[in-house]
C-alpha cells in the first residue's frame, strides 16, 4: 500500500457522486476553509478551487465517475490523486457516516499522509481498457447462452449435440431440435444473439489491436511472442498493466497481478488468508489462461509441469507456473525484450 506524502498548502478532499460534490478545502494546519456541496459540473468545481490554485492537491475516492475530475484537473494544472476504496477504512468504519463528513475525512488523509494510493490510469488508453474490458463480459454472457442451448436438450431428455457452437454451422444444427415451438423460440433467441455477438465481437477486436498498435505496439509483440499468448490476452495484459515503470518491483507487479498467496500473521501465528480480492482481476485471468495454453502441444512446458506437480498437486502446479509467467512479463515490458523458452523453463 502506498501512501500520499507530499506537502501542499492547501488539500481538497471531495466525496464524488454521479450528479454531485461535496467539496472540503483545508490548510496544513488543518482548518476548514471551504465546506460546500455544488452540483457534479466542472465550471462550477473550477470557480470553487480558484482561490487556492496556488498549492493545491485535490483527492477522490475511485469509483466509477473519477474520470472527468481527473481530466479537468489535467487540463488546468492542478494536482490530482486517486484513493484506494478498500484501504480508506477511515470513512466506511466511523460510526458516523455522510457526505460532509466524508470529504472532511479524505482531506485529513491527505493532510496527514494517510490517504491510499491507487493508479490513475493513463486517459489516452482509458476507453481502450474499458471497451476490452466489456468485451470480456460479453464473451462470458455469449458463453453461457451457449451452455443454456446446450443444457436444454439434457433437460428434455434429447442426445447430446456434437455440434460446435462457436461456428454458425454448428449452431445451425439446433435450429430444429426441439418439437415444442416455444422451446425452440428459446434456442432460437440463445442463437440469435450469439450470432450477434460474434459479428459485432470481430469487428471490435480488429479495432481494439488497432488501438494497441498505436499505443505501444512493442509491448504489444513483445507479448504476443510467448507461446500461447494470442490477440486477446496479449491486449488485456498490455491495457490493464499500463505503464510497467509504475511498479517498483517484480513483486509489487505479482502482488498486483494477483498471482501470490496473501497471509494473515500475528505474533508469530498465521490465521490464513485475507485480501485475496485486493488487485487485478483481469490480469489474474489473463495470466492462469496464459499457463494453461503455454503448455498445450508443448512438450517441454508438460515435462516442466509436472516437475512441480512432484511437489504440489496440478492445480497449484499452474497457478505457479503462472506466477511465473507474470515475472517473466514484467522483464520481458520493461526491458522491451521477446520471450526466452529454454531460458524461462531452465529456470
């Protein structure tokens, strides 16, 4: 966790909502020094902050609206901070909760050097992130209208279909399966909109690479060198890392990748886990399927497998070898350099 320690002459801290602010201005000594909620409109943010633009720093907790906050300030100068919403127990845990007081709260924080840090992501990459990030949740509800068609011919007792529904001739075989018209009109709309999925899915993706050349096209080769690694996992690990130099260490970037096991110790005693869900969830999934199809029709990676597995069971064999694969990503991003099989797996 790392924390906000500058020193400003003046901090704002404000509790963000969609349609509007509460906004709290204080000195280093801290004393309150404007206290007032206005609504979510930059003129109106601009005309409040004007007065103490002179050593300003302006904090928010992240949530889903911080994007235009941090643009504005961009734009005019005026620094800008994110606060992580897990570690800023100072506000969920008070007795005590509302608006005033919570951007009272973050003020304080920052004046007192407590305020958690989370990345502002870059806000020329940002839409590219979010826009792959929703492909990935419609893939996921494309899945399981598939495994709903699927699922129906067991629930009426009927053969199982051979058929692969990721290709439009497979799903054409179950277009007539079913005797009962509204059964087959519930196949129908499944199919319908995969189809739709699939048409508008590859158009996307051919735009989101599109983007990724623009943005940093080495990283981009660079990943697509690891075997396994195709278009789409290649994009994710490029748009959710962002810039690699924001992590100090290759632990910091394994941390953050989700890829180690979070231990709970005190006195000497462990207590098992916690914060297991603090990090990235996308690299998380990009990084366990990148184990998995690093060893498909690759002899060495298999042997290399089950090595480990002489010492842990499967499952932990590749959540291992994924780790792995995040430390051999963060090298391979930040010295520009392709991947290296016999040195990865000699390893």
């Amino acid at each position: 966790m790392n924390f906000y320690l500058s020193t400003h002459r003046h901090y704002c801290g404000i509790d963000l909502h969609a349609r509007s602010l509460y906004v709290c201005i204080i000195d280093q000594q801290g004393e309150v020094l404007l206290h007032k909620e206005i609504k979510a409109q930059p003129e109106l943010l601009l005309a409040l902050l004007e007065p103490f633009r002179d050593d300003l720093v302006v904090g928010v907790e992240c949530m889903h609206c911080w994007y235009w906050i941090s643009d504005l300030c961009e734009e005019h100068g005026i620094n800008f901070i994110l606060g992580h919403a897990l570690y800023m127990k100072a506000i969920h845990g008070g007795k005590t909760k509302n608006d005033r007081i919570d951007s009272f709260k973050i003020a304080m924080l920052m004046r007192g050097g407590n305020f958690p840090l989370t990345y502002v992501y870059p806000r020329e990459m940002r839409a590219s992130r979010d826009l792959l990030r929703r492909r990935t949740r419609i893939v996921r509800h494309g899945a399981m209208l598939k495994a709903h068609a699927v699922n129906t011919l067991g629930q009426y007792n009927l053969p199982p279909s051979k058929a692969n529904l990721n290709n439009p001739g497979g799903r054409s075989q179950l277009t007539a399966a079913f005797s009962d018209p509204d059964v087959q009109r519930n196949i129908d709309l499944d199919l319908a909109i995969v189809d739709c999925y699939q048409h508008e899915l590859k158009k996307l993706e051919w735009h989101l690479e599109q983007q990724a050349k623009q943005h940093d096209p080495a990283s981009l080769n660079v990943l697509k060198t690891i075997p396994g690694v195709g278009r789409i996992l290649a994009l994710t690990i490029l748009y959710e890392v962002g810039d690699i130099q924001r992590f100090e260490s290759v632990q910091k970037f394994a941390s953050y990748a989700r890829l180690v096991k979070c231990k709970a110790e005190s006195a000497g005693k462990i207590y098992g886990t916690q914060g297991n869900k603090i990090g990235n969830a996308h690299l998380k999934w990009a990084f366990s399927e990148a184990a998995v199809l690093f060893i498909r029709n690759n002899d060495k990676a298999k042997r290399y497998v089950e090595k480990l597995q002489k010492r842990m069971n499967k499952p932990k064999a590749l959540s291992a070898l994924a780790h792995k694969l995040g430390r051999a990503v963060y090298f391979m991003l930040k010295d520009k350099r392709v991947f290296d099989e016999q040195r990865f797996l000699r390893g």
